[in-house]
C-alpha cells in the first residue's frame, strides 16, 4: 500500500492512461500547495498527459470504495479555477476551508506512491465552465479489476477510441457555442427544479446527437455520491459499445 512522504515537499504518484503509466508530481511547498493551486498542478499535468487542454476541463474526483458494497461510494473532488467563466469563479479562500489550513499545505486526498487508473467523462459543466467539458476520476489501482469492468472502474469507457470521442467533443468550440446559447436559458430559469432543467436540457443534447456521450455509467459501477445531475438521466454503458 502506498505510504505518504511527509519529509518531502513533493508528492509523486502514477496515473495510467491508455495502458501506459505517467508520473504526476505536486510541489507541496508552502506557496505552491495552497488551494487552488495545490489541485490546479493536477489538472496541468493531465493536459500534457492526455493532450486536452485545461481550458476544456472541469473537475476530478477520487472514488473512495467502501468495504461493504453500498450501492453508492463515496468520493472527492475538486475543480479547475481556470475553467470557470468569471461571474461563476468562487472566492478560493473560503471555498477551501475543508481542504486547506494554514498548518497543512499538503493534499490529504492523494497518497503519495499510489498507483491510479485515470476514466473520464463529459457533462455539461453549467457550475464551471457553461459548456461541455471532461472530467476525470483517478481511481486507485487496487480497485480496479483487470480485464473486467467493476464497482469502480469500466475499462470500456477507458479505451482510445471512446477518449478521442470525448476529446473532440468537448473541443468543438463552435458546436460548443451553440449549445451553450440554448442550455444557458434554461438553467438560469429558476422557477423550475434543477433536475427540471436538465431535463429540457437533455432533449437539445438529443437534437444534438450527443447524449449518448454524456455522463454515462457501466451496468457493473455504482454511482458516486457527491455528483450533481440526477441519476435518472444517465444512460447506462453497455458492455456491447465500444
């Protein structure tokens, strides 16, 4: 099992993409590991892992499987300050208070040694960035079942053909922009429950033709706790998609 380094002022861990592992370092010195730039280091070093820009990323979440087959599991996560638009950008400060104290500048969610599997998805990011955008989960080697989809982890959602889909999507900027102008109306309507909007929100990523791209689950994985959109307008990955 992997063992923090608490002598270091670095925290090196391994995130596998496409069958081949990378290294991720975060420099935990006192000015560099403050929120938000303890977690941005992160997202940087994704973009040159996986070739998309930060620009078109929202978030990471850290899947944290429990021992006793709960229907959900829990997990963290965080986001990327550069992809906010400016009226949705959060005063760090005081947003981080669960993640940062001035005695501690380490990442308490990230174990240094670890070994992780990186999966993405695509969503409508209406919190961060109005527009399509990927996120990932980096989920601990040892919850990974190799070969096989698990609670976990769907190695058919990590293959290079469904990435490359996810990629140009969310880096289509001019489909990304007309979108934008038609979901935007309806998320800001605030007469309506939120699981109301993205109901109608849903039918216009169906005119689309993108949907099917959107927040998608394996039959064989249990759904993190902490995501927004409701579950029910999730489509679930069959094992027969590529």
């Amino acid at each position: 099992m992997a063992q923090h380094n608490n002598n270091s002022d670095k925290i090196t861990f391994k995130v596998k993409h496409l069958n081949e592992y990378h290294d991720i370092v975060i420099d935990c010195s006192k000015d560099r590991c403050r929120y938000p730039n303890m977690y941005q280091q992160v997202f940087e070093q994704l973009e040159s892992i996986t070739g998309v820009p930060t620009r078109y990323t929202s978030s990471v979440y850290i899947p944290w499987p429990d021992e006793v087959n709960l229907p959900r599991t829990f997990s963290v996560g965080f986001f990327n300050h550069k992809a906010y638009t400016p009226d949705l950008l959060p005063n760090f400060p005081n947003y981080s208070r669960d993640d940062y104290r001035e005695d501690d500048t380490r990442p308490r969610k990230i174990r240094d040694g670890e070994r992780y599997h990186l999966q993405y998805y695509a969503e409508y990011a209406y919190r961060v960035s109005k527009r399509i955008s990927l996120g990932y989960f980096l989920v601990a080697e040892r919850y990974v079942t190799e070969g096989a989809c698990s609670q976990d982890f769907c190695q058919h959602q990590c293959t290079e053909s469904h990435f490359k889909r996810l990629k140009d999507l969310v880096s289509n900027d001019e489909l990304n922009e007309k979108i934008t102008q038609l979901v935007e109306p309806l998320m800001n309507e605030r007469r309506q429950l939120i699981r109301e909007r993205y109901s109608e929100a849903v039918k216009i990523f169906s005119e689309f033709n993108i949907k099917q791209y959107l927040r998608i689950n394996c039959v064989e994985q249990r759904r993190p706790r902490t995501l927004w959109i409701d579950q029910q307008h999730r489509d679930l990955y069959l094992r027969t998609r590529g």
